[in-house]
C-alpha cells in the first residue's frame, strides 16, 4: 500500500494571503491518501526562486582570521518574497487589523542591559550581615578528652603534642567536629603504636554527653604486645673492610622494632659509609616481614654502595672568584687519600670563610679512573657565585682621656686573586688621626696563612706624648675570624717606625721633641678554648707577646718588649658569666728615657683599667702628665648579666704602671663601674660608665667608654 506523502508546508498555522482587492488569496486544494489522510497538496513552482536565493546569499571572504559580519535584522523586508505572518482565522484578535504583523514587545531594561558590567574591583564581596542573626556569637560546645593505654608505653606525651583534639583547645562549634577530631586521634594512636613496635594495637573512641552539657570524649587504646627484631639482613655488595654496612647498621636481634631507632640506624649508614671510602652510597627501602605468631619481624635493607673511592681532582664553574688550583691549597688532603666526606665539609667551610661568595658548593664527581689501590678517583666539583668584593666599615667609639675616635675602611677582597686585598683605612678623631694601606693575601700558598703589608702614618696627641709617626710593617699570621675561630694562633713579622715625638726630658727639666728610628720583630702566640671570638661565656685565651727592637737616636740601643695575659670565662647560670683578666708587661735591655714615649708601657682606659682616663695611671713627669713605664700588670672580674638582647655588667678593675722592668703589686689602683650591652650580630655594643676608688687629684671622677665588643 502505497504511503502518505507530505508536501513540503510553509509558515504552518499562519493565516492566509489576501491579494491587492482584499480577497483571500487562493490555497492549494486538500488531497487525500488512499488510507483517508489529508496532505497538503504540492505548490507550483519554488517558493523562492533558485536564482533569486543565490543572490541574496552574502559573499564569502577567503580568510579565515577575518571579523564575523553583522547578522541581519530579522524584520519582513529582510527575507525577500517570504510573506508575512498573519493571524490564523480563528486566533484572537487583539487590535492588529488584518495583515499587520504584530512588533516585538519591548524590554524594559534593554537600555540598562546594553551598558558595560562595572569593574571587578568596585564589587563588594563581603557577605550581606542580617542584624539580629549574624550578629550572634556561634555557640561553642566544651569536650573533656581521656585517654587510656599510651601511658602504659611511654607515648602519652608524644600523642598530646600531636592532638587534633588538645590543638585547638577542648571546644568546637558542633558535635560533628567533635567527632571527626576523635577519629583523626584513633589514627594518631595507632601509627604511634605502630612507630613503637605495636602492630596489633587498636584504638577506639567514644563521645558521650554528660550533664551540663559537657562532651566527654574517651580514647582507648589495647597495644597489645610489641614486636622484636628476629633477623637482620643487609643485601649489598662486598666492602673494604669487610661487613662495613653491618658494622655501621647499629641494630641488634631481640631489639623492639622502633620506627625512630631503625631510621636512624640507615641515617648512620649514609653518614659513616662516606667517611669510609663510599661517597656514592645509596640506601634503599626496607623490608620488615611479620610473624603474628612469633610476635617479630624480619629485616632486610637493601645498599648499594658504589664504588671505593679516593680523591683525585678539582673542577669549578659558575662565576669564579678564584680558579681550582686555589681550591686545593684550602683543601686539608691530598690526591690519592680515600674519600671522608668530613674532610670535604671542611673544605666547604673554607671556602665560605674567605667571605668571597654568595653561594658555593661541592660535591663529588665519578671519573671511571682506577688509583693503584683499587680504588676510583673521585673529582671534587666546585659551584661557585662570587658575591660583592668591595666592602665598606665603620667604627666609632669614645673613651674618657682619649676622646672621640672614627674609623673607616674600604675593602676589596679579591683586587689581587686569589684572595689578594686592598684596605684603604683612615682614623679621624679628636686626638688621633691617620691614615693606611694594607695589602693581604688570604690562605697565600697554605690554607689559614695569611700575608699583609702595611704603610702608615699617624698623628697621635695624647696627654702622654704628641706624635707624627710613620710605619712600614710586614706580617705571617695564622689567625681567627668570627666564621673560622682557631685553638692556636700565632704571627711573626717586622716593623719599620720612624717617629718625632715630644718627651720630658729631666736634664733641661722640660718637654723636648725627639726623632726615633725603631726597627722590630714582633712575634705573637695564642691558645683560646672560648666558644666565641666577641662574645665568649666559656673557656680561656692565652696570649702571649715578645718583640725584639732596636731603637735608634744617635745610639743604637736593642730591648726587649713582652707581654702576657689570660682571660677566663665561667658561666653561673645560662643568663650570668663570670669573666676575669689578668696581664703583665715588662721591657728589657734599655732605661726608660731612651725609649721613645710611644713605645713605653701606659695603663688605663676602657681596655685597661677602667675608671681612669686613657693612659692615666702611672709615673708622672713634673709638669703633671704621665711618662709611662718600663712594666705593668692589670686586672679585671665582672659579671656578665644578659636579658634578651640586653645585658647589666658590674665589673671591678685594678692596675698600676712600675718604672722599673718587673712589674710588682705595689701601689694597684681600682676602679669599679656598671656596664651595659646590646646584643647584635656583630658582637656586643658597650658603654661602660666607671669611676676611680680613692681617687687622687688630678684624677677623672667618672669616665665613660664606648665601643664594640666585649672588654675583653
């Protein structure tokens, strides 16, 4: 049976056309199927023609990047020869006449819709407060927490520093939290179990309300029994010496299988085996097998140790401060030795210590190269970044007799490499101001070895003597530094001085200046136990000094200068440091008068005895002002009191200047005062307020020190 066929139908339920006279227009006549069904009949001809829909098509452009174009307005006259709707004969009418197409209703804000949305930043995020609700405090519920069994096994602590539960105090907004921190706690007390060697341990928790509205909360906790070691198995290759990773696995059967001890017992594996020749180990992850019915466990640790090596050569890159041969002058081995990674952090330290980098590094590099005992040669490679070698400082400090004193510098560390610095240094102050240069090579051809040149010249004018004083000095040291502080420290060099000075002269009894050509070599030796170079609180420094001269002013007249002294600090408590000194210099070979006044013996001052004004204590000429002496001795306690960064130090000093070579405790004078500190960085700033006991004439009544650093 043949089937129904639809015609093609346009603008289904629109009224029908009405030609120019008004009548309607005609409409294809209704067939109908074989089956009863009515169809549209076919129209005559296309709705549009062929030709005059390919004209209305726009043209297409061939680029595919270029702006979409604006879409038509879709009203009648956009769309050629299609008729416009009308009503349908039987749709209610609502004022249109016949043939008059009904217009879009308007949108009432369509003005607002077309303007741009505000800025993101003028949006307010803040949630809208309803007064008389959000205002109300949320109501809290306060919780009591027990816990039952971990005190058994010595964890309850561990477990109250990681409770969610006591973290954030016994209250919450809800029951609900409450309860999530509970369950949080049940997982806390089994891993510590399982960290303690309890592998069969549970834990359950229970909340309960009680009257008043209080939340009780009950951890318990069964550990059940603790597992042992039953064997131990290392899986790595064969060492030299033998057994090496076992030896250096400090386990042991029968011992409780601990998290925390077995962890470190591998940590060990990887810090000795390195020492020992195995810069490349690798420990690899463990295996503990357990038997429920033993109640122990079988250990197993995989190492690969890599190959035994000893050290070869040395590379660096990145921004050099200095070249690879330097790096093996700071290195305290030799090519060839076997690799201790100790060794190579003190190399390390080294290189940080000569203060030329931002960042450095080493670590070691394979070479595939076999040294004659078996061993592979390992290259150490150097990371360097040179930081900023130029550097400016200033000192400023005031002491009574002595006055303003400023210091400056500009440095550059590494104007000559390797090491090889410039200091320009000049003092400006109210009795003394000169001016130097000094050139210094750091680790010069052995590491801590450090070579310096001087020149200088200095005006000094002090009660004692005025001086113009020009030097030429030359010095081989071994010294400390804050960074790098050493047990045993020494120097030796020369000293060329020429000086005009003005010195009381008890033959015309009056002041005559003098010219004085001194040619010395001084030699200096120290030991220091203290725990810091500017702010010590514990342990002793000895120092000692000896300097042969010889002095030239029309005779040639060769002495002997020494000095000793030591200091000691106690600590009494961790806020309170006993500290005390002592000294005593003597010269030899040469009466007192014939020593240019400068290089004679003064005591008094902030770094002497404090109390009296610079250089105050001892003989006197006629006219009042000190000549100095051939000896001395000093001596000092005080009690370092520190708060925070601050600090009260009491101190008593005493001391005298003797004219003869052997200093004596005749005639001590002692000065007592009150210090304080401010604690930086860069050691302690002081200022030190001190005052004479029994004081003479002529004598200060109170003095005043100021400077960097501890008195001594």
């Amino acid at each position: 049976m043949p089937s129904a066929i639809a015609a093609p139908v346009a603008q289904l339920s629109a009224p029908p056309a009405t030609e120019a006279g008004g009548a309607p227009a005609a409409r294809p006549a209704d067939t109908r199927t074989q089956d009863g069904q009515t169809a549209a009949a076919q129209p005559q001809g296309d709705i549009v023609p062929e030709a005059e829909f390919d004209s209305s098509l726009p043209p297409l452009s061939g680029d595919i990047n270029a702006p979409l174009e604006a879409m038509p307005s879709a009203t009648p006259s956009a769309q050629p020869n299609v008729p416009a709707a009308t009503p349908a004969a039987n749709a209610p009418q609502t004022g249109a006449t016949a043939g008059e197409a009904i217009p879009d209703a308007p949108l009432a804000e369509e003005a607002e819709l077309a303007q741009p949305l505000p800025p993101m930043a003028t949006f307010d995020a803040n949630p809208v407060e309803v007064a008389g609700v959000d205002d109300k405090e949320g109501a809290e519920i306060r919780y009591k927490v027990a816990v039952n069994g971990l005190d058994d096994i010595d964890t309850l602590d561990r477990f109250d520093a990681l409770s969610s539960l006591k973290k954030d105090g016994t209250k919450a907004a809800n029951a609900a939290m409450i309860t999530a921190r509970a369950k949080e706690d049940e997982q806390l007390a089994v891993r510590i179990l399982h960290a303690e060697g309890y592998y069969d341990g549970t834990a359950v928790s229970t909340v309960e309300q009680q009257e008043g509205g209080t939340v009780q909360v009950t951890i318990n906790v069964t550990p059940g029994p603790q597992y042992k070691l039953a064997s131990i198995k290392v899986d790595a290759a064969p060492t030299t010496p033998p057994n090496l990773v076992d030896k250096e696995l400090p386990l042991k059967v029968g011992e409780p299988i601990i998290a925390e001890r077995v962890q470190a017992a591998e940590a060990n594996v990887s810090l000795k085996l390195p020492q020992q020749g195995y810069p490349f180990v690798k420990v690899g992850e463990r295996d503990i097998l357990l038997d429920e019915q033993t109640v122990t466990g079988d250990y197993t640790l995989p190492v690969d140790t890599g190959p035994r090596s000893s050290f070869g050569g040395y590379t660096t890159d990145g921004k050099l401060a200095f070249d690879a041969e330097h790096v093996g002058v700071l290195a305290r081995f030799e090519p060839g030795e076997l690799y201790d990674t100790r060794k190579v952090d003190d190399l390390r330290d080294a290189l940080v210590g000569t203060g030329l980098f931002s960042s450095v590094s080493v670590e070691p590099k394979r070479t595939g190269q076999l040294a004659p005992d078996g061993t592979e040669y390992v290259d150490l490679a150097v990371h360097q970044t040179a930081g900023p070698a130029r550097t400016l400082a200033a000192e400023a400090g005031y002491g009574t007799g002595q006055g303003v004193r400023v210091e400056g510098s500009w440095t550059h560390r590494n104007l000559f490499p390797p090491e090889g610095a410039l200091i320009i240094a000049g003092v400006a102050g109210t009795q003394e101001q000169g001016l130097s240069a000094t050139f210094r090579r750091q680790n010069a051809g052995k590491r801590d070895r450090t070579v310096s040149l001087t020149a200088a010249a200095n005006h000094s004018n002090y009660e004692a003597y005025e001086a113009f004083t020009g030097t030429l000095a030359g010095k081989i040291s071994y010294d400390s530094t804050p960074i790098w502080q050493k047990r045993f420290t020494y120097s030796y060099g020369f000293e060329l001085t020429g000086t005009n000075e003005d010195v009381w002269s008890f033959e015309t009894n009056k002041r005559d200046r003098g010219t004085y050509f001194v040619a010395a070599l001084p030699l200096f030796g120290g030991f220091d136990t203290s725990d810091n170079l500017l702010n010590p609180t514990k342990g002793f420094r000895l120092k000692l000094n000896a300097s042969p001269e010889t002095s030239v002013r029309g005779d040639v007249r060769p002495y002997g200068r020494f000095m000793v002294e030591g200091t000691a600090y106690y600590p009494v408590t961790s806020s309170i440091v006993l500290a005390g000194r002592a000294r005593a210099g003597s010269i030899f070979g040469i009466d007192r008068d014939d020593l240019a006044p400068s290089r004679r013996y003064y005591a008094g001052g902030g770094g002497s005895v404090r109390g009296f004004g610079y250089q105050e204590l001892g003989p006197r000429a006629p006219d009042g002002d000190p000549i100095g002496g051939r000896s001395l001795n000093e001596f000092a306690i005080e009690a370092r009191y520190r708060f925070g960064n601050f600090g009260i130090v009491p101190f008593l000093d005493a001391g005298q200047v003797y004219e003869g070579t052997m200093p004596d405790a005749s005639d001590l004078r002692f000065g007592a005062g009150i210090g304080g500190r401010f604690y930086t960085n860069f050691g302690p700033l002081r200022v030190d307020v001190a005052t004479p006991l029994k004081r003479r004439e002529g004598e200060s009544k109170v003095a005043l020190y100021i400077s960097i650093g501890q008195a001594f």
